[in-house]
C-alpha cells in the first residue's frame, strides 16, 4: 500500500514539475490561471498523500509494537494486555484512515479530468 501510495505521489510531483515548467517558459501576457489552479490542486493532492503514507508507516510499527508487546507478555509476567489492544486499535484506525486519505485523492484526481468527447 505504502509503494502504490509513494507511486501517486511521484506522479503528482512529476505533473507538478511539469506545470511549474510551463508557467517558467510562458510569456508575461499569457494567462496562466489554469496552470495555477492545477498546481493548487496538485500541491492539495500531494499533502493527502503524504499524510496517508504518514499513517500507513505510523500503522506499520503500531502493529509491530503490538506483536512486541504481545510477545513480552507471554514470554514475561509483566500484564501487557490493555497496552496492546490499545496499540492494535490505534494501529488499525491509523490504517482506516490512511484508506480514507487514499479514497480522497483519488475522488480529486479523477475530478479534475475532463471525459469530453471529442470534436
């Protein structure tokens, strides 16, 4: 998950680039209010990504530190049990709401295409 979130986010940079190279080579007197607006919605896409692969690794070493946790309870009398449900319930609702920052930028994504048909 984190390597298709990393891909999107590579492609968002290189579009990005793209643009930012287009309004660098565009003489004084041409509007570029388009190109400006698709680098806010690029610059928007990019953060939600960030942040789903933020709470994608965050989730990762949740659950590792459950499995830890997990295993030093078994293998020690200390009572660890709470500490990890709450670290496995932490580690799952990060994972949820990573798919939510996804789904996100993947709605805005698909928003700013245009399905005209052709002339």
């Amino acid at each position: 998950m984190v390597g298709t979130a990393a891909g999107r986010l590579t492609r968002i940079i290189d579009r990005g680039r793209l643009i930012e190279d287009r309004i660098e080579a565009a003489s004084n007197g041409e509007p570029m209010t388009k190109a400006y607006a698709e680098l806010r919605d690029l610059r928007q896409r990019g953060r939600l990504v960030n942040a789903c692969i933020a709470l994608l690794i965050l989730c990762a070493i949740l659950i590792g530190v459950t499995i830890v946790i997990l295993f030093l309870g078994e293998t020690t009398q200390l009572e660890f049990l709470r500490l990890a449900t709450i670290s496995f319930l932490a580690g799952v609702s990060f994972f949820l709401i990573a798919l939510m920052c996804f789904l996100t930028e993947t709605i805005l994504a698909t928003r700013i295409l245009k399905f005209a048909k052709p002339k």
